[in-house]
C-alpha cells in the first residue's frame, strides 16, 4: 500500500533563518510526486562521485589482495575494509605513464597528484603558467553538478603554500597543493577548514564577535531556523519526519564537535577575522571533513568531492598508531623492515578513517536504498613503491554501488601497465558522463 503525504516538496527546498542561514534539504518522499514510480526511481537513483587521494603510495604486497575475482582475502592494509567487502573492488596493476619524468627530471610528487585524476602530463614550471589537464572531478561536476548549490566541493587537511611558488623541483605548488583542475590551466584550492566548509553549507558566519558569542553560548546553527522546522514537519508524513530530525541532528552534531576543535585549538588566540575550526586532532579532523561530506550529499547540496587525507612530502606524524616519524620521511623506507611495518599501519590507519566514511553512508537513507549504493569513490594514490617514486602499480580501489552500475567484493587484476586513466574513463560512464578519452586512456574497464 502506498501512503500519499499531503505536502510536494522541491529537490531544491530549503530551510532558511535568521543571519544568513541556508540548511538543504535530505531526499524526502515527499519530494517525488505521489503514485509516479517512474520519478520516484529516477529520483532515488542520484548518482554522486567522490575522489579521495593518499600520498605516498602503499606497501604493494601489503596492499594487492590474495586471488582474484569474488575468491580473494584482503591484505594488512585493506583489512581494515572488510566489513564494506561487497562494497569494493580492488584494482590492480593500473599505472599513470604520464606521471613519469618523460625527460624533466625528479619532481614524482607533484605529478603525482597533478596527473592521478587526469592522465596529463603536468607541464614543467615554477611559475603561472602551469598547465595540467580537466580532472574528471571536474569533468562529472559540469554533467551532474550543476543543478546543485556547490557544483564541487575540493577538501584537504593539508596546505603549506596554497598555490604560490615552488613546492618540487622545478614545479609550482599548484600541482602539489590540489587534485582538481576546472580546465588545464586552472587548479582549483582545496579547503582545509572545517568550520569554512560548514558555513558555505549552512551559513555565514557573521562577524568575528557574533561567532565568539556563538561559541561562547553553544549556540547551533539550527536555531536560526527553528520557526521553519515545525512548519515544514507539519505537512511531512512519519517517515520524512523521522529522517529529517536524523539530518538536523547531525548537523547539531557536527557543529558541536566544530565548537569544541574550536574552544581547544583557539581558547589562547585572538579570533581571526576568518572562521577557525581546523582541529589539533587529525582523526577529528577527517571525521568532520568526511561527515560534511557525507551531509552534503545527503542534502544535494553537491554530488561531486575530492579530497586529500593528506599531501605529498606531508610531514605529519602518527603517533596514535605507533608512527611518531614524519610520514615523507618513513615512506624513503630504503627496504627497511621497521620502516615498511611503519608505513603498513599508516595505510591501514588511513583506510580505517575512511571505513567509517562508508559506515556512514550506508546508514543514511537516500531515495530506495542508502546514499553508499548510490555513490562512487575512488580512492588511492599516484606512487607506488615509495621509496623509488615509481608509478606503477597503483594502490587503487572503488567503494559504493555506483547507483547500480557497480558489483563490489571483486579483486581485479589487470594486465601490467594497464592505464589508470582507463578506469577515470569507466568511472564518468558508469555516473551518467559521456566521454570517449581521458588523458592516456586507451578504452574503457568493460568488467568493471
């Protein structure tokens, strides 16, 4: 039986209050028109895209999975996916040629994060006049983006120059500091505070007193628009009632954590005339990026990310999980035993942050089924075998259902120096992106 709620709402609806407060929407019944089961697919179907980046490639044999197909185990560093197995595909011996020297000398970092998500070879410069080539971020935003509030969204928890000067030999820092370009010649800033990020996508901040006495007072976001919630739950059935007090509790939950990185990393400081919230604890620190993230497709607010855990020649230390080197420094592992079991628990530690991510979007509801079946990552990194800068084979996997277009719990061995960019061709396929070529793409992963 079909129960048909009294109120049509927009995809595009929002709550809106007082001091610029803007709050999106979660997919509600209410938003397809009752009794048109043709929409009502089509509605819960949305296909979303995300690409999240790790530096320093990966212990290869700790990575690559055993056997192959459905009949595989994973390795030290993927265990930590096991619970999202049939979530999965582990794809092996994918390579970016393009990322190599090809005559311009060292540089591997740059280019490695220049080229994981276009194929291009990054031209060689310190200066302005860098050129890389349309990421595939990009590429879905212009498709499936741009009936949203924010096309894309570049996130990071790292960023030591911006995207000024010299970061590689004989590169500019635009090629180190971001993963997204919007044409070859336009590398998009990532953004590394929380508070940034949660305020673009539920309001402004206000000025630098009115968000010290929102500190101050624990004052949510929320209560800029408590006249408007009972006025849209009014008309709302039981269901979308329940899912829309699941959203804005994670919101108050988000904000709160925001508030409390905040009183702890800024208590001594004077408030800049910019939002703070970056937190001194880096699992806070990811957990709220990827919660936000999380919210932000929830509400349709955007359907395309990227974001890097970390950027290369990151010197961050891991001392949570037994690593207290600086990560760059380890990854020079010259065969090292202590040093490769060292860069083994920084993988998993990555891998197990980003399980929680999925954890996530497996419980969030979005149309028929959860915002994790309708979602595609990619998730990996450039280097290979860190310690020679090589970049071939690539620790690379996919999570999510692909909005039906993917059958996880597969490990896929591909025949050696199979291009990386054929499987960015696939991936904008398989979200509704027509494109015949990606960089050095030779055809698209058919068994994908």
């Amino acid at each position: 039986m079909t129960f048909v709620t009294k109120k049509h709402l927009s995809r595009r609806a929002m709550l809106r209050g007082l001091g610029g407060a803007a709050i999106s929407l979660p997919l509600l019944d209410s938003m397809v028109p009752a009794l048109t089961a043709q929409t009502k697919t089509a509605a819960s179907v949305t296909p979303r895209l995300g690409c999240i980046y790790v530096p320093h490639g990966a212990v290869m044999d700790k990575w690559t999975p055993i056997g192959t197909g459905a009949d595989f185990e994973f390795g030290p560093i993927l265990s930590a996916l096991s619970k999202h197995r049939e979530n999965v595909i582990v794809l092996s011996n994918l390579c970016h040629h393009m990322a190599e020297a090809l005559g311009d000398g060292g540089a591997d970092h740059s280019r490695a994060t220049a080229t994981w998500l276009n194929g291009t070879h990054a031209k060689k410069t310190e200066g302005e006049d860098v050129r890389a080539g349309t990421t595939i971020d990009q590429m879905a935003a212009a498709k499936i983006g741009q009936s949203t509030r924010f096309p894309s969204l570049e996130l990071a928890t790292e960023d030591m120059t911006g995207l000024i000067g010299a970061c590689d030999v004989g590169y500019s820092c635009a090629y180190m500091n971001t993963i997204s370009w919007s044409n070859p010649t336009t590398p998009l800033p990532m953004e590394i505070n929380p508070r940034v990020v949660f305020e673009r996508l539920f309001g402004e901040g206000g000025t630098v007193p009115e968000r010290l006495a929102r500190m101050d007072e624990d004052q949510s976001i929320l209560d800029q628009i408590t006249g408007s919630v009972p006025r849209l739950q009014k008309g709302l059935g039981a269901k979308d009632r329940t899912r829309m007090n699941e959203y804005l509790e994670n919101i108050r939950e988000i904000e709160r954590r925001l508030q409390i990185a905040e009183k702890s990393a800024g208590s001594e400081v004077s408030m800049p005339s910019a939002p703070v919230g970056v937190p001194d604890s880096y699992e806070e620190h990811v957990g709220l990026m990827y919660d936000m993230m999380a919210l932000a497709f929830q509400s349709d607010a955007t359907r395309v990310f990227t974001f890097m855990m970390a950027r290369e020649l990151s010197q961050r230390s891991y001392p949570q999980v037994g690593v207290p080197d600086p990560h760059h420094a380890t990854s020079h592992h010259q065969d090292n035993p202590e040093k490769l079991a060292k860069l083994v628990k920084i993988q998993n530690y990555h891998l197990t942050l980003f399980a929680k991510f999925l954890d996530k979007l497996k419980a969030t509801p979005d149309g028929d089924g959860n915002l994790l079946d309708h979602t595609t990552l990619v998730y990996g990194s450039c280097l290979s075998n860190s310690n020679i800068h090589n970049h071939n084979p690539l620790p690379t996997l996919l999570a999510g259902g692909g909005a039906g277009t993917l059958k996880g719990g597969r490990h896929l061995k591909y025949p050696e120096n199979t291009p990386m960019s054929n499987l960015l061709l696939t991936v904008l396929n398989k979200i509704g992106v027509p494109a015949e070529r990606v960089g050095d793409s030779t055809s698209g992963l058919t068994d994908v």
